[in-house]
C-alpha cells in the first residue's frame, strides 16, 4: 500500500455556529482519522482544536463523531474507508461545543461528583484488605472505562433530550454506582447507604430503556448495559418489587 | 438486526398467535398439545388424556382457553429485556439506531406509569418457570401414543422436545434469571455453587436474543405442528 | 497592567498525574486550600498510560521480599546514581501507600489468599509489581481522581461547595512560576480552553508535570510531555539534574509507522515473552553484561525453568534492566538481524495460550490487534526502543521534595530528578509518584502553613505583565512587539510554522542524542537547538486565543528547547556510559563518573538576581565561571547569545533566549547501613576504591 488523497470534511466553529469544512489531505499506510487531523493541523488549520493524549485508546481524549459514529479517533484506522469515500468528522453532539472537535464535557464531571464515593469498611486497616479475585472481577471490568464518554454521548435518553440532564446520570456513572455496589468491600450499606435504590432515585436509572447503545460504543468493550445497568434494575426491583425477597425478608425478621 | 426486520418479525408472530389463540380449535392431538393452550385452566377444552388439563376457572369462561394461559408467556415476553430493546428500537423508535436521532419531543423512558411496570420482569419470570414446567411435561407426554400406552415417539415429540429446550434456555438466559442465581451475590467466593451457576448463566444470558428468536420460533412451530396434525393436513411421522 | 484572572489559594499542584494527585489529596488533608492544574482533562494524565504496575515490597508473591531488597535492586537499576536516600524512601514507603489505595477503592488483581497479586518486572529481584491486567496506571489515577472527588463530597456535605478547599483547573497550563524575591509568590497561566490569562497567588507550588518525551521523535510519550515543569523550575532558578539520562524503553511499536514509539509494556517480557533476531535467536543472552552475569540464565533451559520455579532457576536475560535491552536491540538491528520494520521479534504466543494471553494482556492484544493488524496470540510483535522517561529532574532535598535553592517550590514524580539514578525501574515510577507526591503535598503544606496571610510573596505586577506577553508573543501583534522583529539578529526573518520547528527539535534529539550518543552529534545537536531557538523566536500562529494547538505549542517550544539543551549538554560532558546514558565513544562506566551528579540551571541566573527569570535574556553568554562544565555551555551559548543580546529589546525578549549552563557536583555519601546491604565485591563494580574504605 501506499499513500493517497483523502476527502475530509471536519467542523469547524464554536459555541456561535459552524460547518463543515472540505480538506484534501495525505494519507499513508497505517494511520488512523487522528493522524489525519493532526496532518490537517501541521499542514493545513494550525489552529484546528482537537483534544488527545495517548493514541493509543487508553486515556479516552480524542472521541469525536467519524462519518456520525461515535469514536475514538486514534482507534479508527484509515483501512475501513475506501479511498473514494469523503471521512466526514464532527463532534460530540451531546455535549455544548467549545470549539471544532472540542466539547464542553462537564457534565461528565459533574454527574462523577453526585455518586457517592467508595465508603471503606470500618475497623479493617489498609494493607488488611482481603478480596477474592472473584468477587473483585465484575467491578474491575467496569473500572477499565477511560471516560471517553462515548456512552454518555450516544445515549438517546440526554443525546435528544437536554432536558433529561439533570435527572439523568448517564450510563458511565449508573455504572459506577453499579462498581460501588458490587465492590465486595464497599461499606455504604452500614453507613446507612442504599446505591441501588439510590440509582433509581436520585441517578435516573429508570430512563434508561435498555436500548444497549453505549453497549455498542465503548470502545473498551465493557457490557454496561448487561453487567452492570440490568443488574442495578434487578437491584433496584429486589429493594423494591420483588415478592419473594419481600417475604423472604418479612420471614427472616421474624425469625430473629 | 435491523430495526425494521425486528418490527417485521415481531408484527408476524403477533398476528399469527393472535388467530391461533382466539381460533380455540385444533390444538390438540392425541398425544401433542399446543404450547399455546396449555396448561388449559377453563372447562370448555379439549380433553387431553392425563395432560395439563385443569379446570380452574370452571365453565363461565366461554373465550378461547388460550387466552387465559398467554398472557403469562406473553407478559414475561413484553416485559423481557431483549425484547423491550428490540420493541423499543423497531417499534417505537427510541432510538431508531445508537447515534440517530429519536423522534419523539418528550422521553421519560420507564420513570413512569405504564412503562415503570416492566419492573414487573422478576413476577414473569418466577411464573414462566411454572409454565416451562408445565409444557416440559407436555413434552413428556409425547413419548405416550394415543391412547395414552407409553413407549411412543413421532416428529411431534421432537418438535415438543425442541420447543421445550429453548424455552427453558430462553428461560434460564434470562436476565432476572441471572440476577436471583449469582447476580445479585456480593461474595461469589463465598458462594462457590451459585457462582459457577451464575456462571454458566451468564454464557447463557449473552445470547439471550438469539434464545428469545429462536424459542419464539419454536413455538410457533410447535403450535403450528400441532395444528397441521389435529387438523389432519398433516399425518405425524411416528419412530417407535 | 494586564487583564488576568486572579486566585489565591494556600497550594498550587502543577499536574494531574499520580504525583500531582496524590500531593493535593496531602496538602488538601493537612486542611490548606489547594488547586490543582492540568494542561488535560482531569483523569486523562500521562500517568493513566501506565500498564505493568508499582513496585511495592508487600512480599506477597514472595515472602523473602522486603524493603531492602527493594532498594538494593532500585540502587543497581540506576547504577548506584540515584539518590540513596530518595531510593531508602521509596522503598520503604510504596507498600503503605498502595495498600492506602485499596482504602480509597482501588481494585487490584488477587493472589489466591485475596492479597495483593504481584508479577515479575525487569531488574526486580521478586515478583514485586501491584497491577490489574495491563492498565495499572488507569487503576492508579481514577483512584486518586475518585480519592479527590469524596474529599469533594465531604467539603460539599459541610460548606455546600464542592470546591471550596480543593478545585481542580483543567485543561489550563502553566507557563511560569512567580516569586517574590527569593521566594514562590504562585503561577500564570492560560485556559486552553478561552485563551484568558489566569494568576493563582500562593506560597508553595508542587511541580508534577512529568516527562520531556516529546522532544524526541519517536517517543511513547503524549503530547503533554513538554518538559514543562523542568523548565518552570529553570526559570525559577530551581537547578535540575541527571539531564543525560534518558530512558529508551526496549520495546516500542515499530509499524506501522504513525503509532511508532508506542509502549509494549514490560510485562509481556515479565508473564513469558522472548526476544528474537530475525534468524530466530534469542539473542538477550549474549548481552549480559559482568555486572550481572550471577543473577541472570546463561541458557535458555534455564531461563525457561525460571517462569515455573524462580527459587532454583535464574531469570532470562529478556528481564535485564531497560537500558541493557534496549541497547541489545539496538545493536542487532544495527547488526542487520532486525525484523522487516526495523525491530526485533518479541514472542509471547509460543509461552501463553491465547486465553492467558487476553486474560493477562488485554490491552496489548487489543491495541495490536487494532493498530497493527496483529493478533499477539498467534504470531510475534515487532518492537524496537522508544524514548520512555525522564531519569534526570529538578533537583529536590530527598525528605521533603522541595526544590533546591527555591523556597515554597516542590517537585515530585517524572519531573523530580534523583531517585532513579541513571536507569529507572519498571514499576518504580508509579511508586515514586505515590511517595514523593504524598512527601511534596506534605512539605508543602506544612511549609504554606507556617505562612500566615501577611507574610506571604506577593508577585509584583510587572512580572505579571512580562509572563502575559511572553504568552502572548505568538500572536505577533497582540503582544506589541510587531511579531518577527528585526531584532532577532535572524536574517531575512521568516515567520516560522511551530509545528515545523517541533519537527525539526525532534529530529535533532533522536538522530544526535537518541540512545547510543557521539560527542561530535551532540557538539552539532547543540548548534541545532541554539538555531533552533533563534527561529522559535518568530514563531507565529494563525487564529485567535481559543483552544488554539497552534498556540499552545508555540508556547511549549520554549520549554522543549531549553529541556533539550540540558540534555544534550550534560550527555556531552558525561564521558561514560551509564545506565540511559551511552556514549559511542566512551562505553564504559567510569567510577569515578558515578561520584558526580550534572546540574543544569539557568545561565545567568546569578546576574539576574532573585527576581522573575525574566531578566535573564541578555546574559545567555555571560556565565563562564561555574566549574567544569561549563565550558560547554559557553561554547554552545556562544552563537545564540549574540541573538539574545540583540533580541533584548523588551520585556517580551525573556524564557525563549534564555539558555542553560552545567556544573558538576559531588554526590552526598551513601550511609554506610545502607552500603552493608549489599557485598562488597558488588560495592567495587560501582564505587571507587576511597569510597569503600572511607
Ligand atoms: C506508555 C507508558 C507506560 C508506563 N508504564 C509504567 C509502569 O507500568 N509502571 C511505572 O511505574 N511507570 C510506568 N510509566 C511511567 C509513568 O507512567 C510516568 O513516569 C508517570 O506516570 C509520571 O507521572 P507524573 O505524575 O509525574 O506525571 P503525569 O502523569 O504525566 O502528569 C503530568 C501532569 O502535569 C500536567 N502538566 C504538564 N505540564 C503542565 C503545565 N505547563 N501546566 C499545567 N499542567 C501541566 C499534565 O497535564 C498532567 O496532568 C509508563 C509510562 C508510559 C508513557
Ligand atoms: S442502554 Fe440505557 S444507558 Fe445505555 S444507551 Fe441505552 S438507554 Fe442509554
Ligand atoms: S463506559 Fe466505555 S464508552 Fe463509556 S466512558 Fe467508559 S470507556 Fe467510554
Ligand atoms: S488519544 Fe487517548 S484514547 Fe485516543
Ligand atoms: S426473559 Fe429476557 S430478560 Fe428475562
């Protein structure tokens, strides 16, 4: 292989407004849409705004929409387009602009401050901590997200809806919720904490329709809507709903 | 799959189950019966030589026997997390597809009234145990030859065997499933058998939409079978 | 007087990475109002890229592990360069602070009794390394994040602000230090985002920005490695050391070529992978160098004995310190035995079963698999070295990790100099971030503490108006100064594309300082950068203040280039080959060498008095009189120090025509306890005879 012409089109603006903008720009064996740009950025728009660290996937700075797919752009390679096809890239749409690829992901930030934080059991001392691999493994899994907020971004229920935000927390942080919860030494519950139930009231867990797209967009390939939202939905109906668990527990009490 | 195949799929079973189950004919024969009408709760059924044949209700009840069984598979069917997904995207376009734009001006999702009742999932499932329960001794019953002498078997008893097995794959895939067995453990270490269930599962549970086709698949068959024989379009291939 | 935004707090922490985290949580503990800035996202640090793990002396895996062997393997790794004390610290310390980790809901990977589970790292003696999977230092930084928001919630809790006590500036860089007088009076910076100028007033400012990586070519380090708080503390008079030493780690992506210099980490070596040429061999064994021979196989039976059974087997030579295998690399390579691409072959599909492999590696197998179209389960990596780490740092007093010579300015993690000596560790560096990080924040806050309000710096406004115009000098006009001005001494001055100047920076490093080092190269390295720096001088962008990459580099230039030309002076005057440091034309370790630490500081400094750096511009040249290695630097200065001189016209002529000079310092004594750990007969490979005998 060897090197080629590629069409690019790539917005450009900010908070005020913007478009897309056509660039004919080299492409070499091997590169992926981020080479593209920052060939764009060296050659072309010095100052086109791109945020990224590591290109390698692993820091979760540089997603962006690539032909209206939620990405990471160090980890799209080139080799999935035909050379004939125009690369169309934008940004985020669920978040507010700031400039070209660049957007304000506060909210991110803002929802990760409303999930309370792990709560260490009493009277074990640090270094005193034993965990079964198996019981660590479920809440290790969702701790290999990079806060890309791919998921965040493509979830329909604030991506459509800005008016959802403030009641929903997005699945990354129903996820984190879901980590505390399964993260076998987490003491919330004896702290007087209930984290299922708290998903449900107070993180938007209901809006969630179980539609699976952050699922499909975590380039980390975690099973956010499997592993962690449905089991906080069964969580959530044991605390809630479930008649058995209900007795169970009526039963139990009596027996104390 | 596509949105527009799911809708498709899921309007074509609809409407084929809507006839069979309101037609009230031919669902049983000698020794298959539907999986649509069983078990059969009212008087006015068939009778079905030693199979799930109980009359609850008594005779008042005048409609289709079907209709009085259905609406437990229906209800954990609907209430499914696969298939909320798939009627949520085929049907109701919530979203159309991940990244298209829905279009709806107002979303609550299942914060509400009637959609927060799909938190009813976990009832379905403890009663569509009952109900695998039930159509796995249908099932059994198939390898009785018509009058009821064991030691029979034709293509029907496959076909009931085959419907049975995803049905309770399907079953067991599900998600509540998962939950109750292992998923809702802190300390899996603690519990090494329900974790290695939770395990197995769990393998189950990611192909719960390949199960859910399939099963829904197989029962239509089966059903379809039963019709074909007892209406005597059909002469059941018998083994032994 | 400039338009800036303005804060005071009683801390500032330049960095976001594990360091720069774990000395706000200290500081924010020790109950002083800190700030933390970053030039990412918060959680998106340098530090997140880590993959094998942290060095820690649990003892876990191994219970013969402890805190001395810890720091006898951390002393050999640096070739007995680094700091003793720092090294005495940090062993010490790492297993308290990852276990203090777990309390705050970091999850490891497990040993079968539910501890900590630790795997073998190059130069460790015992399976040393806490980690999870491959992507440790993700575990590490969202933990210190997550440790950062539930201050947060317990500040929120009791005043309704989460921000009152601990506020995190993010995608905001700093471009200077401020003083007053000898002292720190806080930073000024911009917000990548809007352009606005910022001033945070504050007594002790904790340096954590990391790495210089992005002056070399082929680098695994991101864009953030800048060598921006190397050359904050420069400029603030703060001395740096160990420039030279520079680590290549051994196994870098080689192809395809746009993710060249990508990490390959170390614990593919570590759970099972060989190195070979392209005829097959593994050649690791016939670069054992003597001060190793006892510790590592002589044959390849033996090595693979050791993955099954460690106590009767030796370990393979794939497991040697990083620069060893990094400079065998190389010269296979050079030998013409590489791979298609340029490498070597690293193989771990013939030792794991794909399983494993995933299980173990999971982001190796992913990133090959996406990046290179290679399936790490079934066939081999091509890799070759990459410009890893910084060794060399500011200067710090090893107890308290304040700078030398600069009160209220701290440093700790990449951008702390000492403690690795000439060679780092694999897993050494996320310990020392936790360690010193938590030392900085500590010292810090005890040191801002006992300042109370009236007492503390005060930055005068006209150094603040000089930091905003050299801020803003790349627009040309904006700054006042008519952009490419003739005073520059550069004939027929062309305005310059940074994004050129950075090319050609780091073309210059990696061709004439890269791992294997000449003194003629570097002698012409240092004209380069001297060029360089003229040029960097007219660089001008296009655009306004918004997050503007153009900007931004343009301001990083300055840093990049004085980093540069402290590495490229002190690689000259080292006449030995030592650890990160190989000199073609003086291979061997001289212990006599191993006595002298490099100091780099500003020249001039002297001259221009205790005030900003700002006045130090037109004395580029005039800083003969520093000792031995000094010569150098005035030769080097000597071109460009004509264009300092001309260039000073104005206040906007200060950091880019600043340069550096070197002195030699003799290291502090190790403690004789200290030097009883190890034999004597280790002891004479490394230090001199009078050393011993003292
Ligand atoms: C690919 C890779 C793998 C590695 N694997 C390991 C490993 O397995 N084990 C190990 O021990 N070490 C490893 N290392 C080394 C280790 O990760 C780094 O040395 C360490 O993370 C540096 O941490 P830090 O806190 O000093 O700085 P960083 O984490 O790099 O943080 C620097 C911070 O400073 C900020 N900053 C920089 N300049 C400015 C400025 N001018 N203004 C404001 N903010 C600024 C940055 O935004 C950033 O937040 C690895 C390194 C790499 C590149
Ligand atoms: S599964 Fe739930 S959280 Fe995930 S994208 Fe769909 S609605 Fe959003
Ligand atoms: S869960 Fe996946 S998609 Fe969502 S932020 Fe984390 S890594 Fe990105
Ligand atoms: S740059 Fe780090 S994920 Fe793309
Ligand atoms: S049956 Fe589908 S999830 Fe329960």
């Amino acid at each position: 292989m060897s090197s080629y012409t590629a069409h690019f089109k790539v917005w450009r603006g900010d908070a005020d407004g913007g478009g897309l903008a056509d660039y004919q720009v080299e492409v070499n064996d091997g590169e992926v849409v981020l080479d593209i740009i920052h060939r764009l950025q060296a050659t072309q728009a010095a100052d086109l705004a791109v945020r990224w660290n590591c290109k390698a996937g692993k820091c979760g700075s540089c997603s962006a929409e690539v032909n209206g797919r939620p990405r990471l752009m160090c980890m799209t390679r080139m080799s999935v387009f035909s050379r004939e096809e125009t690369v169309t890239v934008t940004p985020m749409r669920t978040f507010p602009v700031i400039r070209d690829l660049v957007t304000d992901v506060s909210f991110n930030y803002t929802k990760a401050r409303e999930v309370p934080a792990f709560v260490p059991p009493q009277g074990v001392a640090a270094g005193e901590y034993r965990m079964a691999q198996q019981d660590v493994e479920r809440s290790q899994e969702f701790r290999k997200c990079i806060e890309c907020f791919l998921c965040q971004n493509t979830c329909h229920v604030v991506r459509d809806h800005d008016e959802n935000k403030p009641a929903f927390s997005g699945p990354r942080f129903l996820m984190r919720v879901a980590e505390l919860d399964m993260h076998p030494l987490d003491a919330a519950a004896e702290a007087g904490l209930d984290r299922a139930a708290s998903a449900q009231d107070e993180h938007g867990l209901g809006y969630c329709n179980i539609t699976k797209c952050c699922t499909e967009v975590c380039p980390e390939g975690i099973h956010i809507t499997d592993n962690a939202l449905i089991p906080l939905k069964e969580r959530a109906v044991d605390r809630k709903y479930d008649p058995l668990v209900w007795l169970g527990s009526k039963i139990r009490r009596r027996g104390q | 799959m596509p949105p527009l195949v799911t809708a498709v799929g899921l309007a074509l079973f609809v409407t084929y189950a809507t006839w069979r189950a309101f037609a009230n004919s031919h669902y049983y024969a000698a020794p298959y019966v539907s999986p649509f009408y069983s078990p059969c709760l009212a008087s006015n059924c068939q009778d079905m030589k030693g199979g799930a044949d109980w009359p609850l209700f008594g005779s008042w009840w005048g409609l289709s026997p079907a209709l009085l069984v259905l609406v437990f598979p229906l209800g954990f069917r609907l209430t499914c997390y696969y298939y909320r997904k798939a009627y949520y995207r085929g049907i109701w376009s919530s979203p159309p597809a991940c990244a298209v734009a829905e279009p709806h001006a107002k979303y609550t999702g299942e914060t509400r009234f009637p959609l927060i009742l799909q938190n009813s999932h976990r009832y379905f499932f403890y009663l569509a145990l009952v109900v695998a329960g039930i159509l796995t001794y249908d099932a059994v019953l198939g390898f009785r030859d018509e009058h009821g002498n064991w030691g029979h078997m034709g293509l029907g008893t496959l076909v009931l065997l085959a419907n049975i097995a995803l049905i309770w794959a399907y079953t067991v895939s599900c998600h509540s499933c998962r939950h109750v067995i292992g998923g809702k453990l802190r300390h899996f270490s603690r519990h090494p058998v329900r974790y290695r269930l939770w395990g197995w599962v769990g393998t189950l549970t990611a192909r719960h939409m390949l199960l859910a086709w399939s099963s829904l698949i197989s029962v239509g068959v089966a059903d379809f079978y039963v019709y074909l024989v007892s209406s005597g379009a059909f002469d059941d291939p018998r083994f032994f | 007087m400039t338009n800036v935004e303005r804060h005071a707090y009683d801390v500032v922490v330049v960095g976001a990475g594990g360091a720069g985290l774990r000395a706000a949580i200290e500081a924010r503990e020790r109950g002083m109002r800190t700030a933390v800035i970053c030039k990412s996202l918060f959680g998106k640090a340098h530090t997140v890229m880590a993959e094998g793990g942290i060095a820690a002396s649990m003892g876990n895996a191994n219970g013969h592990d402890n805190w001395q062997v810890h720091f006898r393997d951390t002393m050999r790794g640096g070739k007995f360069l680094n700091h003793w004390r720092m090294a005495e610290l940090h062993a010490k310390e790492a297993p308290d602070r990852v276990w203090e980790l777990e309390t705050w809901g970091a999850l490891f990977d497990r040993t079968k009794d539910g501890r900590i589970s630790q795997r073998n790292f190059g130069g460790h003696e015992y399976p040393r390394l806490a980690h999870v999977g491959d992507r440790t230092g993700l575990e590490l930084i969202r933990t210190l994040q997550q440790k950062i928001v539930s201050l947060q919630q317990e500040d929120h809790a009791e005043t309704g602000d989460y921000e009152g006590r601990l506020k995190v500036f993010q995608e905001c860089t700093v471009t200077r230090v401020l003083k007053d007088g000898d002292r720190v009076a806080g930073v000024f910076g911009y917000v990548r985002e809007s352009g606005r100028l910022f001033v945070i007033d504050a007594p002790a400012v904790v340096l954590a920005t990391g790495g210089i990586g992005k002056s070399f070519k082929v680098t695994s380090n991101s864009w953030e490695y800048t060598g921006d708080g190397h050359a904050l503390a420069l400029l603030a008079g703060a001395p740096l050391i160990n420039m030279e030493f520079i680590q290549f780690h051994p196994t870098g992506m080689v192809w395809p070529p746009s993710v060249k210099g990508i990490l390959v980490t170390e614990s593919v070596r570590g759970d099972g992978g060989v190195l070979r040429n392209s005829e097959g061999k593994r050649f690791m064994f016939g670069y054992v160098p003597d001060v190793f021979k006892e510790k590592y196989a002589q044959s390849e039976e033996e090595a693979d004995g050791w993955y099954a059974d460690p106590e009767t087997h030796r370990r393979p030579p794939e497991l040697l310190p990083r620069d060893e295998v990094a400079r065998a690399i190389n010269s296979e390579v050079k030998a013409g035995r590489g791979s298609p691409h340029g490498g070597v072959f690293l193989d771990v599909s013939t030792r794991l079963s794909p399983e494993e492999i995933k299980r173990r590696l999971p982001s190796m197998h992913h990133q090959f698999k996406e990046l290179a179209d290679v399936d790490i389960t079934a066939e081999p990596m091509e890799v070759g070295p990459t410009c890893h780490y910084m060794m060399g740092g500011v200067d710090v007093e090893p107890d308290t990790a304040a700078a030398r010579g600069v009160p209220g300015l701290f440093a700790a993690g990449e951008v702390a100099g000492g403690m690795h000596g000439s060679n780092r560790l694999g897993g050494n560096s996320l310990s020392d971030l936790l360690v010193f990080g938590r030392r900085a924040g500590l010292f810090a806050a005890e040191y801002a503490a006992g300042l109370p309000a009236p007492e503390r710096p005060a930055a005068g406004e006209e150094q603040i108006d000089e930091a905003a115009a050299e801020a803003l000098r790349p627009f040309g006009a904006e700054a006042g100064d008519g952009g490419p001005d003739a005073g520059d001494g550069g004939s027929g001055a062309a305005v310059e594309n940074p994004y050129t100047l950075h090319q050609e920076l780091q073309q210059v490093m990696n061709d004439l300082v890269g791992i294997i080092r000449r003194g003629p190269e570097m002698e012409r390295a240092l004209q380069h950068l001297a060029e360089l720096r003229v040029r960097s001088r007219r660089a001008l962008v296009e655009g306004h203040r918004q997050f503007n990459p153009g900007w931004h580099l343009a301001l990083d230039l300055r840093n990049m280039l004085l980093v540069s030309e402290c590495v490229a002076l002190a690689a000259l005057e080292r006449t030995e080959s030592r650890g990160g440091h190989t000199r073609d034309d003086h291979p061997g370790m001289d212990r006599t060498w191993r006595k002298v630490n490099l100091v780099c500081e500003l020249a001039g400094k002297d001259e221009a008095g205790h005030g900003t750096a700002a006045a130090t511009a037109p004395t580029a040249a005039g800083d003969a009189a520093a000792g031995p290695g000094t010569a150098r630097a005035e030769d080097a200065a000597g071109p460009d120090g004509a264009a300092g001189m001309s260039g000073a016209s104005g206040p906007v002529s200060t950091g880019t025509a600043a340069s550096v000079s070197l002195r030699r310092r003799p290291m502090d004594p190790i403690r004789p306890d200290l030097l009883d750990l190890f034999e004597r007969d280790e002891l004479l490979k490394y230090l001199t005879d009078e050393e011993l005998d003292a």
